[in-house]
C-alpha cells in the first residue's frame, strides 16, 4: 500500500520554502510517499520519517509523533486506519497546532 503524509517539526530547525510566512516563523515539513504492507505499524516507519526533515537524523532516541493533538502510540498505530489515513499530517516531538477550519464540538450546527 502507499500513503501520502506530510511529516511537521513545530519546535526545530524551520523551512526555507516560498511562502507568505517568513521563514523563521514556520514549521519545517515535508511531503513524503510511504510505501508498506497493509497492517504496518507506525513504529516500522517512524525514524524514517522523522529522518525526513531537516536537521533530523536517525537517532538513538524514541520517535514521537502527533496527529493533531493526539500522541500516537507506534506499536499500536497501523498505517491505513486512522489517524494515519492518506494526507495524514504529522508532528514530530510535539502536538500540532488545531486545524483553524475546525469548529468546537459545543458549537451548535447553522442551517
């Protein structure tokens, strides 16, 4: 199988891309096409994509990873099911900022 996720540092070294945010201000992140059997586990992938962004390096230290606000435990997410589905965005080392187009659940619904 083959998922696109896009892997995101909020506390490392930042991106130098095109964007309407100065660089210093933003996240380094990275697009990246995983390709893996069904039912692998994020632990199987994780330092490889860690190794993805700038200024990160496989290392001896445990990956973590965010999906939003959640920590994702590496043993137990499987890669396909959700959180991690295709588009997945991910951070690395700590939880992600809240999706701005996201409404609070108390918020009743407008027709």
């Amino acid at each position: 199988m083959q998922i696109r996720l896009t892997v995101v540092d909020p506390l490392g070294p930042h991106a130098s891309a095109a964007s309407a945010v100065p660089a210093a201000d933003r996240p380094a992140r990275c697009d990246v096409l995983v390709t893996a059997p069904a039912g692998t586990a994020l632990a199987a992938v994780a330092s490889a994509l860690a190794a993805t962004l700038p200024g990160e390096g496989p290392g001896s230290g445990q990956v973590v990873l965010y999906a939003g606000a959640q920590r994702l435990d590496a043993q137990r997410s499987t890669l396909g099911e959700p959180p991690l589905i295709d588009g997945a965005v991910l951070c690395l080392g700590a939880p992600g900022e809240p999706d701005p187009h996201t409404e609070p659940a108390e918020v009743p619904a407008q027709l």
